[in-house]
C-alpha cells in the first residue's frame, strides 16, 4: 500500500511540472501548408488533406464541407475579379482644379 501512495504522489508531482519539466513534444503529423503570406484560394482548400487519428473522422462528411468551401471560395474570387474589373474599366474621374480667377 505504501509503494502505492509513492508512485500515486510522484506521478502528481510529475503532472504538474516539480520533479523537472517533461521534454517538449514534436508533431507527429505534417503540418497542413496553407498559406500564410495571401488568401486562401480553391486549390488551397483542394489540397488540404487531414491526418486520420486513432478514432478517425468521417471522410465524406470532412470532404463534403471541403469542397463546398471550395467552391464558396472559388465563386468569391471570380465575384471579386468581375468587380474590379468592372471598376478599372468605369475608370475613376479626376478632380478638376479650381480655376483661378487671375485667368
């Protein structure tokens, strides 16, 4: 019973960090690479792909939303290009400057 109590009270003191602390932990799975430097767009979205751990996750219902996210994403960008494009080809009028009644 005592080993017991021992082992119960060094595995507590080891949880909470007083007999040294653990080793720092390395992912044991790729890091996903979106990127960090623009916006996402479809491809990104396409080629993201989930690790499957020891339960797993349900695959159609993970892709399901993926690919309406995808396309969402996709349908975004091309209502964006059609509206800048609509506002470079409007063109943006200048401002007239004041007339100087010296003239």
């Amino acid at each position: 019973m005592l080993a017991g109590i021992v082992l119960i009270t060094v595995v507590a003191l080891l949880a909470v960090g007083r007999l040294g602390e653990l080793p720092g932990t390395t992912p044991d799975r790729a890091p996903l690479a979106l990127p960090e430097d623009r916006p996402l767009a479809k491809a990104d979205v396409d080629d993201v792909r989930f690790a499957v751990g020891l339960r797993g996750y349900r695959m159609d219902e993970v892709d399901e939303v993926l690919d309406r996210l995808a396309d969402e994403v996709s349908t975004r960008d091309a209502r964006i290009a059609e509206l800048e494009a609509r506002v470079a080809g409007m063109g943006v009028p200048r401002p007239v400057p004041p007339h100087d009644e010296r003239d």
